[in-house]
C-alpha cells in the first residue's frame, strides 16, 4: 500500500471542506436574514422560529452584562446560546464555535443541528 503523499493529504483536505460546506453554502442560502439589520442599519432582526422541533429566538438587548454578541441574545428552547460576532462581520456560538454563519439565526440552526436533540446547558 503506497505512502500517503502530502498532495494527497491536501486533496483529501480540500475534499472534505468542500463536502461540510455544502451544509454552511444551503444553511446561508435559506437564512433570509439581513446581517446588517433592516436596511443596512442597526443588528440583525429579532426572530422566533421552531426549527426541527426546537424554538429558537433572538433579539438586540441593552448590550450590557456577559454578552460578546454585539448586543443580541439567542435562545434555544429557553436556555441562551452564547453567540459572539466575529471582526468580519460573521457570528460564532458555543456550539458550533469553528464554523462561522452570517446571522445569529443561521448560528441558532447550526447549534440545533449540532445538539442533534439533546438539551443546551447555558454557558455562564
């Protein structure tokens, strides 16, 4: 059995990010949500939404206490998704922390996918 070369090392690299980000491409496709908020200006919009059985939510807040999100919380069945919004304008959570989305909706869906049904302890 031949050595495994770095060329192919990097094409099976370059394989798998293309075959997980397909998800990421369809979940930013589906997200109707403006990154910049209503017409370019504020945060993003406020939603609540049940997505695959779970009730996910998110709104702007006085932009005090522990919040990195830019002044928005994200909740997931109740309990709060801590989100945080990355310099380049994507969000994060601390769920799915190494796959950036554009909106903090698209990064409640990603947590609901990754949870795959079990239950968000909060993050304090």
């Amino acid at each position: 059995m031949p050595d495994i070369t770095r060329r192919h090392a990097l094409g099976a690299a370059a394989a798998l990010a293309v075959t997980f980000g397909a998800p990421l491409t369809t979940a930013v496709a589906e997200d109707h949500d403006d990154p910049g908020g209503h017409d370019g200006h504020g945060g993003p919009d406020a939603f609540d939404e049940v997505y695959r059985g779970r009730r996910i939510q998110g709104h702007a807040t006085d932009g005090g206490g522990h919040h990195h999100g830019a002044g928005y919380a994200v909740f997931v069945d109740g309990a709060e998704l801590h989100v945080m919004r990355n310099a380049d304008g994507s969000w994060i959570s601390v769920v799915s922390h190494y796959s950036p989305v554009p909106t903090p909706r698209a990064a409640a869906r990603a947590a609901v996918d990754e949870l795959q049904g079990a239950r968000l302890v909060p993050f304090n």
